[in-house]
C-alpha cells in the first residue's frame, strides 16, 4: 500500500524518490514534471490583503505578484500573518504549493494589498550605524548623537501602530519635524522563538525577509538622545512589498544588493554583505537571555546615501516619492504627505 498525502508531505521534498513522486503526482492530479518544477520553486511570498469584502487575510502572493491565494481559502485561519507564521514551516508551505497549483487565485487588483504585517505585536527591534560608510556620514552630521567605535552593537526599538504598505503615505507631520529622512533597509522575520541560540546556528529561525524603510525625524531624534520617539511617529514604518521566504537565497546570511531613490535620483547604492554585525551575530546575541518571539522583525541597519549624509543635507518634503529596492525582493515606494 503506498503512502498517503499526508505521509508523502511528511517526509519532506527534498527525500523524495523517484516511485514516490510519481504517486505523490497522481494524488494530486498533476503529472511528475510539474510536481518536480513546484519543488525546484521553494520561495514562497506571503503578504496581508483586504478582501473585498473588507475583511484582511493573509495571503499567498504569486512569483509574479498578479495573483493572490488567501490562506483562508486553504483551510488555514489566522487573523494575522504573525499568528500564521509558526505553522508555516517549510513542509507546510510545500504542501500550499501542491494546494494552490490546483484552485483559482484572486487578481491582485481584486484586493488590496498592506503591509505584510500590519500590526507587529511588538516593537521592531533596529540596529544603528550598521554600515561603516553609514556611519562615517552619520558621524560627520553629528558626532555628538552618532559617533561610535563599533565594538558592540546599536540595538533600538521602533513603535509601529500599523506599518504603511507599498503605495501609501508617510507621514510628514510638519508641525514636529523640520528634518525628515529615510532609510532602506533589510528587515529578517522570525519564524521561530529564540533562545540562547549558538551563533553559526541562527539559520533555521529565520522565516523570511522584507523591506522596511526606518523613516527619522532627525532633529527629535537627536534632541532626545535615546531614537525611540524620533523614530516611531505614525506613519514612520513603511514595509513590504511581501515577505519573501528565507530559502529564496542560496547564502546566509544573504548577500543582496540595496538601493534607495528620491524622486527617481539613486540615493543609496549597496549590499547587505557590508553589514558590521550580520544577521547570524544579531539573532545570537540577542536570544541570549530575552527570548525573541517568532514573527519578530529585525531592521538591520541602513548604508549610506540617506539625506542627513548628503552635503549639504536634503531632507524629505510632502510630495517627495522614496523608493526602497532589495534585489531578490522587490520595491516599496510611498509619498511623503
């Protein structure tokens, strides 16, 4: 007797032989070729949508970004994607793939997209002056406020009532900033708690990566000396396109390159491989002694080229367009208003 779906699915992708496949194929009304192209597509994307009915699901998002599959729609109900995120291990999404290669999507046009997580539960964890040319910029613009010898890491959190999705607005909130600025940078999602996690092992407690744009108020920020309230306005935190799973990425921790446009000028041109403490180093220490629920978002610092860097500076104005590109995971642009 062979297999059941459930057993095969199990088993994992990456075990399966040849006989069966087959039968794995056969339960699921797809030939072998097409089984075999679904698991050489490991990456899923996921995001947050309204339905048309104005309920918000999390969703299945398709490579292509045309088309969406609600997880409700699969028999999976969660209010949120951070509820969703622990059960989404690599065998469950597999078996989404198998799900969704066999029902209709919605158009992406259908619904509305947000931010992948609209609501984090907790603070965004952020790291400082994670980049050396960053850092040399930060420090030239104030070295009282940024000035550091990069022993240890900047650790800061960031307050997120409810991030702004790609294509909405940043809040310009002129009667408090005079100075407004933005910073692309890549975001890793936990999909796992964390705990006293050895460094060289963080890996597998990574879900997957996003784009978040820690938008400052620089002079609050500097005004307070600690960043939290210069960093944590209402519309400070846009995030998105989607959530694209960590094994997307051949290397870890992945090597991408990351830019920033204002209004269509290259403001910000690098790699994530330049980060002075990678993400294995800061899931290590920062699991040790404060567990790190899964769903948890890590903004991982930003590298040169923001508008306090720039000589003379050039902060962001009402009607300014900001673009946050991370190869491998698309584009957020908002507006500021």
């Amino acid at each position: 007797m062979g297999m059941t779906l459930k057993e095969l699915l199990t088993k994992g992708e990456g075990t399966l032989s040849a006989q069966e496949a087959k039968a794995l194929a056969s339960q699921c009304r797809m030939d072998v070729e097409t089984l075999y192209t679904l698991l050489e597509e490991r990456c899923m994307r996921f995001v947050t949508c309204r339905l048309p009915d104005g309920m918000e699901d999390p969703a299945i998002l398709s490579q292509d970004g045309t088309q969406v599959w609600p997880l409700s729609w699969l028999g999976l109900s969660y209010e949120t994607l951070s509820d969703a995120i622990p059960f989404l291990t690599p065998q469950v999404r597999f078996g989404l793939q198998l799900a969704i290669s066999g029902i209709p999507a919605l158009p992406v046009e259908a619904v509305t997209l947000q931010s992948p997580i609209p609501c984090p539960a907790q603070d965004v964890v952020c790291l400082g002056i994670n980049y050396m040319a960053h850092s040399d910029e930060a420090e030239k613009y104030s070295a009282d406020a940024f000035s550091t010898q990069h022993q240890d890491a900047i650790y800061f959190s960031k307050r997120v009532s409810r991030a702004v999705p790609d294509g909405g607005f940043i809040e310009a909130h002129t009667d408090l900033v005079q100075k407004l600025d933005y910073e692309c940078e890549l975001a890793v999602v936990l999909g796992k708690d964390a705990k006293d996690v050895p460094a060289g092992q963080t890996k597998d407690y990574v879900f997957g990566y996003t784009i978040l744009n820690d938008v400052s108020a620089r002079d609050v920020q500097t005004a307070h000396k600690q960043w939290y309230f210069g960093k944590s306005l209402d519309g400070f935190t846009p995030m998105g396109p989607c959530i694209v799973t960590a094994d997307e990425f051949d290397t870890y921790p992945p090597a991408l390159p990351i830019r920033s446009r204002v209004n269509g000028e290259l403001r910000q041109d690098s790699n994530t491989k330049l980060q002075i403490f990678d993400i294995d180093h800061v899931i290590h220490e920062l699991s040790q002694g404060m567990t790190l629920k899964a769903g948890t978002i890590i903004a991982t610092g930003t590298p040169a080229g923001v508008g306090m860097g720039m000589d003379p500076p050039q902060f962001l104005h009402p009607g300014d367009t900001v673009q946050c590109e991370i190869e491998g995971i698309g584009t957020l642009t908002n507006t500021v208003r």
